[in-house]
C-alpha cells in the first residue's frame, strides 16, 4: 500500500520569500511522485513529477523537487513567491506503471503575503 | 495536448433526482478514466477507475449502484450519480491517461454538483 503525508494545512509566506512544502511518502515499490496545483473550483494542475533518472526535477512556475529515497521524501520548493502561486498545492504517489492510481496526500493552502 | 473536459462545470439538483457528468480526453484516446470525489478543504479521494469497454472498478465503499460509471469510447466516460441526496453534494473530477506510456493523469476541470 502506498501513503502521502503533507504535514500541517497552511504555510503562509511573504512575496519574494522561500516556498518549501513538504511531503513524505511510503511506498513498497519504487515510486512515482508527483505535485499537482489547484486553484478555487478548478481541476488539477501537474506541476512536476518524478519517475526515473535525475532526483531534483524542474517543473513549471519556478517550482522544483528533490526525490530523497533515503528520507521517502519529496518536497517541493521556489525560491521566490509570487501573489500568483497562492493555492492549493496536493503531492500524490503511485507505483511505477501504466495505468496506476494515485494517492494523494491531503493537501497544504499556499497563502503570500504582500 | 492532453486536455480533459468536463461537463456540466456544476449543476444543481433535486434531492432523489440522477445527475449525469461527462468527461472527455479531447485531443488523446484515453486507455483509462478514474473519478475522484473531492469535499470542501479536502483532498481527492478516487471512487472509481474505468477502462474502455469493461466494468468500472470501484474503491472500497464506494457504491456501485448509486455511482454508476460508462466508459463507452476512448474519450468518453460518465458518472452518472443516481437517486442524488444531499450528503452527495461534492466536486467530482475525472482524470485520464493516454494510450501509450500512461502514468500520467491527466485532469479535468472539475464538475459541482449540490443536491438540494
């Protein structure tokens, strides 16, 4: 079985700061890891995933993430916030593929602050 | 590429009454559907996952009679939500991956539904 935890609801930062949201996973095979984006009353965005190769993966906006196997975690960081990145930010796992389901952690709202 | 819709966006309904939503994979042929249920502050639980032309495989707890699911072609599949209470007011979203190399869901927009 596979599980994601976002610890905490709500990380508020200051335009121009350092965005870092965690999330740890726990998976019994090599995992494929995955942030999604979703802002008020709309689907889901991906932001970046991770399947094979290279740990640290660029994705859009700015965002990236490091895979560290030896920690089973995967968060997500930005150097700079934007008033634009304020959302809801879910990270999700599902075992390596086709066709897999995805479990999704609980979610964390992005608020920036002037 | 790799667009998902939805339709309705939202809808609202008489308790008892069934509600349809549609998605569709509208530029890719979709090997396979899934359908999340997601409440208010919450995260996205899956209900169901379909594959073209055979029985919907739905999650634990899931109702299968009250939430039923059709996955007629490659780029359309339904919910239709069947004798809707209140207590199934929620924002149902689907999501698709393509034929070849399908890890990646793609989502749709998201459907509203408040059963009143």
């Amino acid at each position: 079985a596979q599980s994601v935890t976002q610890l905490g609801s709500h990380v508020s930062v200051s335009e121009g700061a350092l965005v870092l949201l965690r999330c740890n996973y726990s998976s019994s095979v090599p995992p494929y890891l995955f942030w999604y984006v979703q802002y008020p009353n709309q689907g889901l965005q991906l932001l970046l995933k991770y399947t094979t190769g290279a740990t640290l993966v660029k994705g859009i906006n700015g965002f990236e993430a490091e895979f560290k196997k030896s920690e089973t975690s995967f968060h997500l960081t930005k150097p700079s916030a934007h008033m634009s990145d304020a959302a809801e930010y879910f990270c999700a796992v599902s075992e390596s593929g086709a066709n897999s389901k995805l479990t999704f952690g609980k979610g964390i709202t992005l608020s920036v602050r002037p | 590429g790799a667009v998902v819709s939805q339709h309705p966006s939202w809808v609202i309904c008489k308790s008892g009454t069934s509600v349809k939503i549609e998605c569709r994979s509208l530029d890719f042929q979709a090997t396979t559907m899934f359908w999340y249920r997601q409440f208010p502050k919450q995260s996205l639980m899956l209900m169901a996952t379909s594959n073209e032309g055979s029985k919907a495989t739905y999650e634990q707890g899931v109702e299968k009679d009250k939430f039923l699911i059709n996955h007629a072609s490659l780029t359309l599949s339904t919910l239709t939500v069947t004798s809707a209470h209140p207590e199934d007011s929620s924002f149902y979203i689907c999501s698709a991956t393509r034929l070849a190399g399908a890890y990646e869901q793609f989502f749709g927009p998201g459907t509203r539904l408040t059963v009143l």
